[in-house]
C-alpha cells in the first residue's frame, strides 16, 4: 500500500492518500491497520466504500493544527479559518480589554503558528498592617534616679493598605499603593524617668590599702550596695562597693586606694565628698 502528501499547493491544508486493506470493512478498521488518524476537523473521503470488502482509497485534506497558549494552558485546534481572529471567535475564546495576544488577531495562519494569549487582571487588594507604638521618655525630677514608672501603656494600632494589583496568568507582576488609612491609631508608651538625685551623706573620704578595686568601707551605708562619691573641690566622681565597715575616724566614707585616687592624689590624704546613691 502506497500513501504519501500528493498534494501541497495549499500547505496549510496538504492532501493525503491511503489505500485500505481489503480485509477490513470499515474506515475506522483501515486507518487503524496503517495508523493514520483522522480528525473531526479534517475532509476525507472513501471509493469505494470500505463495507464493499474490496479494499478504498482513503483522501484526507487535513485542517490546519494551531498551537495556542492561553493564560498558561497549552493546547492543539484545528481549524479551516484564515485569521487568527477568526479563529478565536470559532474556538470560542474571547479575549478581555487588557488581555495581550501574540501575534496580532489580523496575522493569516500557517504551518507551526504558535498564539500566545496573556490573561491580564487588575483588582484592588486590601492588606491590614501593624502600627508600632512609640515610647516616649520623659524627666520626672521629683522621682528617684534610677527608677521609672509607666505613665501610659503602649498600644498597637493598624492601618489598611490598598494596592492595585495587576496579574497576567494567575501571577503578580506589579502593585501600586493607592491609599493608606490608619484605622486605629497606636497609643504611645509613655515612660517617666527619676532625675532626683538622693544623697546618702557628705563629709570627708579617707583611703586605706587593705582593700582594693572601687570599694569602699562604710559605717552607715549597707554592704554591698553601690554608692557613687563625687569630690566636692573637682567634681570627679567613682562609683564604689560596700564591702567593709569599721572606720575609726570621722570620715563619712573609707575608700580603697584604687578609688580615691580617681578623685585625687593619695597624698591628700582626706577630700571632701558627696555621697549619693547609684
């Protein structure tokens, strides 16, 4: 048996010739046998007919197959149409204001034409966002330094984006910012700072070297608690330990060797101080 394209001066719809066994009566039964498929889009005819059992010749003029890719989904028409706009309105496909095809609705079709459709959406999308509160400090010069109460607690508020969002096949590609509108305002934290500054005594500071490092001996401040001692006649300051008592003089305060030399020279022997809590 003999088949072939005999003929193509319409390449967009060759004709092709088969010859069918005798054996089978039916078309179904003869393309089957030389694997040809014909298509509900495709013209064929049959002489004589196949329920003769004496064998056909088989013509098929076969419709143009066109690849489209719509919005992703890819997929094979046939089709006797000369446009691709022509096309579409066979196949049904409709194509929205800003929706992109190509190539153009007004292209002439041919062999290996592949149409690409872009499905373009644009909607308004709505996204809630937190809104941090602010702390805000402030001097209480009437409060402990050191110590701070809240005055007001803090609280989130929110704020509703709006975005433009353009999406071509189902994926975004951009957002534009439309709006921003703080539904609930945040509430600042307002934190009150003690600026007062406590004295703990004043008078004279000794030194003396069986201690060692910012510490210091005390006959009235607790041990372990910290005390800064600022020298009255240069305004240096060290902040020191408790970590003795016991002193046999007038001194307010005994430092250690290490400390008092950072208010003034050993050889001074004894400075006025201030002392006043850390």
């Amino acid at each position: 048996m003999v088949s072939g394209v005999v003929d193509v001066s319409d390449p967009n719809h060759p004709r092709e010739v088969y010859f069918g066994s005798a054996k089978f009566s039916t078309l179904k039964d003869m393309t089957s046998d030389l694997n040809v498929d014909i298509y509900p889009e495709d013209k064929f005819s049959t002489f004589p007919d196949p329920q003769l059992g004496i064998g056909s010749r088989i013509e098929i003029q076969r419709a143009l197959p066109v690849e489209i890719n719509d919005g992703g989904k890819n997929f094979i028409v046939r089709t006797w149409k000369k446009q691709i706009g022509e096309l579409l309105e066979e196949q049904n496909i409709n194509l929205g204001e800003q929706d992109k095809i190509d190539p153009a609705k007004s292209t002439w079709l041919r062999e290996n034409l592949k149409i690409n459709i872009t499905r373009v959406a644009e909607t308004e999308l709505k996204e809630e966002e937190t809104v941090a509160y602010k702390i805000i400090n402030k001097d209480d010069p009437d409060l402990e330094k050191g110590k701070s109460r809240v005055d007001q607690t803090g609280k989130n508020g929110t704020k509703v984006k709006t975005y433009l969002v353009r999406r071509e096949n189902g994926q975004e590609v951009s957002r534009k910012l439309l709006n921003e509108e703080v539904t609930i305002k945040p509430q600042d934290k307002i934190v009150y700072n003690g600026t007062k500054v406590v004295v703990l005594g004043r008078g004279n500071a000794t030194w003396y070297d069986l201690i060692s490092g910012n510490t210091a001996a005390s006959n009235t401040l607790p041990r372990y608690s910290y005390v800064r001692v600022t020298a009255v006649n240069s305004g240096k300051s060290v902040i020191v330990r408790i970590i003795d008592a016991g002193i046999q003089s007038d001194a307010v305060i005994d430092l250690s060797a290490d400390a008092f030399s950072q208010l003034a020279p050993l050889g001074a022997g004894v400075i006025p101080v201030v002392l006043t809590k850390e």
